[in-house]
C-alpha cells in the first residue's frame, strides 16, 4: 500500500507522473505593427501609445496614425478592442493633458496658420496701415525666432585632452562658439 504523495507538484516520482499544472507567465502586452508584435512598454510601443494619445487629443487623425505604423483597416479594430492599449493610451493622454504637452502641441499646430494670416494682412492694400506693419513685425519675429536668445546659450567648442588620472594632466581648450552658427543665424546679410 502507497502512500500518497504530499510534497510539490510534478516532483511525485511514483506511478502518477501527471504534470503539475502550468502558472502562465506574465507576457507583456503586445501590438501588432507592421506584422511585427511590438511590446507596449518598448521604444517604438511607447511611441505608439503617444501617438494615439494625439489621435485622442485630435492632433493626428486615425488615417495619419494608421499611415505612419502601416496598420490596415482589419487591424485597426482589433487594436481598438486591447483593453491594455486603451488604459495606456488614456494614462499618456492624462499626463499629457496634466503636464501642458497637449496644450502646447494644439498651440503650435494653431500657430502654424499664423504667418499665412499675418501674410494676408500685409498684402491686402485696404487694411490699416498699422495693422501691416504689426503684422510685419510678427512675420519678422516668427521669421527670426532663434536671434532672441543670447549669446550665452549658444554651443560652445571645449576640447578636453586627459592625459593621466591627475587633474593637472587636463588639457581644456575652449574654443568659443563657433564663427559658421553666428553667420548663418544673420539673414539680413544674406540678401
């Protein structure tokens, strides 16, 4: 008369060798792009998940979302039912939204038609005066963007030479900002 075996699972080396039963393992949640399942916590699953966090905020469209990463129409439903995915998307939504990246993104896509306002406004005879010229200004300010920062934030060249563990064994050569970024920012010269 045997005994029964009352230690772990599977290590039962008597007549029964039933297989213990598996603990599935927590895969991480996929997407398929491009034929290619793509982890959600990985670089381009990241990416994925902002971009449909602007599709959300109705910066991209579904048709630039499903363009960009190559997704047919059939895909593009099964994508929309991943319960993971979608507590995904509305968590970077949320951030974005918290932390003032989707304002700021909304902002720029706006401004974006500005200078073809302010350009209208310049060229139509019939406006004031005043109006031209302030539109010229921002033209102008839009235009040169990048001269408003001071020299001070402009890149630097510092070549460092270490030629041993000591600190006197530093060569530091600072090279100042270079001459080709203060003349190519100067377009008036360039007319």
């Amino acid at each position: 008369m045997t005994k029964p075996y009352r230690g772990l699972a599977g290590f039962d080396l008597g007549a029964d060798n039933t297989p213990a039963p598996s603990i599935p393992k927590s895969a991480p949640e996929t997407v398929t792009l491009r034929g290619v399942a793509v982890p959600l916590a990985s670089d381009v699953g990241c990416a994925f998940v902002t971009d449909l966090a602007r599709n959300k905020e109705r910066l991209f469209s579904d048709q630039q979302v499903c363009e960009k990463y190559d997704i047919q129409p059939g895909d593009w439903t099964t994508i929309a039912q991943n319960k993971a995915l979608r507590l995904l998307v509305n968590a970077e939504h949320e951030r974005r939204m918290l932390n003032g990246t989707a304002a700021q993104e909304a902002a720029a896509r706006i401004f974006t038609e500005s200078p073809e306002v302010m350009g209208s406004i310049l060229r139509d005879n019939q406006a004031s005066p005043r109006h031209r010229i302030e539109a010229s200004k921002e033209l102008r300010a839009t235009a040169r963007f990048d001269d408003e920062k001071p020299d001070t934030d402009a890149e630097r060249v510092v070549i460092t030479i270490n030629l041993g563990n000591a600190p006197e064994d530093k060569l530091v050569f600072d090279c100042g900002v270079p001459k080709q970024a203060k003349e190519a920012r100067d377009a008036e010269k360039e007319w």
